[in-house]
C-alpha cells in the first residue's frame, strides 16, 4: 500500500514511530504479545490494499480498534493513528466512523497552510491528504452520499489539478449517482 510509486498512497512512517514507544511499556507477557500481533495486522493492510479485515475475528478487530484509540487519546494530531483508524474501519465496512476518522485525519493537516507554502504542505501533507479525501469519498459512494462524495474528491484536485485517477473516481461516481436517480424515477408495479 506504500509502495514509492504510488504517490496517493498513506504513507507509512517508520515502526518506531508510533509503535515502539506503545510496545516498550507493555509487559513482555501476554500484553505485549498481543500488541505486537495488532501491530504485524495493522502493517499487513498497509502494505497490500487487498488485505481483508473481514476474516478476523471481532476480538481481534476491537483489539486493533483500542491500540489506535490509545494512540489517539494520547496525541489527538497523530495523522498516522486517524488514517490507519479510518482505513481500519473502511475495511469492515463502518463507513460513518471511516467518515468521521477520515475527517479527524484531514483536521490534523489544514488545507489553507497549503495556501501558504505549497512545497512544503505538500512534503509533509500532499499523500496522506489525498488519501484521507479518497477514502473519505470511497466511504461516503458506501453510503450513498454521491454528491458529497464528488466535493471530497474535487478537492483532491484542488492540488492534484491533473491526476487522471481522480477523474475516473469522479466520472464513475457521477455515473452511478446519476443511475440512482434515474431508478428512482422509474414507477413500479406492486402485484
């Protein structure tokens, strides 16, 4: 999922960053064991985007769920912590709580400093930006909201002016959007 040459992809920082600190105060027992296994979990899906959540059992999804939690309540601007919440929570299809960690994530990255300073907006912001947007749209199309689903991905382009992904996503969402209007208009016959 991090691969170099997919720049819209999260972006993973180094295992020690959020990981380390949490794995140096657990227990060398049980705790840390299970820690350790979440976090082999949480590195899995984002090195491969096909990675399913949805053969893990719920004890192990609440178990990832509370490690990110942790993370969170410690530092509410932890940009990694809301994406990977958000990614986790789009994999087991709660796409409202993906919306709203999604919406956490991009509150951690403000996209009038990219007003500022562009370059360096985008150094530290650009890929994780567009990858809460895309998500974020990905999660509101889950829900049906289409309209709002095609202003998140119209901002991707605000700084991505020219990425033809987006615009297929957008294409593609305007298309069943407009689909979904046309069967609602279409009179049925009961019995």
């Amino acid at each position: 999922m991090t691969e170099e040459y997919e720049d819209y992809e999260l972006k993973q920082a180094e295992r020690s960053s959020l990981y380390k600190k949490e794995s140096n105060r657990l227990d060398m027992d049980g705790e840390r064991k299970e820690y350790l296994e979440v976090i082999d979990i949480i590195e899995s899906f984002m090195w491969d985007e096909n990675f399913s959540l949805k053969s893990k059992s719920e004890l192990t999804i609440d178990k990832i769920l509370s490690f990110l939690n942790r993370q969170i309540s410690r530092d509410q601007h932890s940009t990694e912590a809301w994406l990977i919440k958000g990614t986790v929570l789009y994999k087991i299809d709660n796409y409202n709580s993906a919306v709203k960690a999604f919406d956490s994530a991009l509150e951690t990255m403000p996209a009038d400093d990219y007003i500022e300073n562009p370059f360096v907006w985008n150094e530290i912001n650009g890929v994780n930006y567009r990858y809460a947007l895309k998500l974020k749209a990905f999660s509101l199309c889950k829900l049906g909201r289409y309209k709002e689903a095609l202003n998140t991905l119209n901002k991707i382009l605000v700084i991505y002016p020219s990425d033809p992904e987006v615009e297929r996503y957008i294409n593609g969402v305007y298309e069943r959007e407009k689909l979904v209007k046309e069967l609602d208009n279409i009179p049925y016959k009961i019995g």
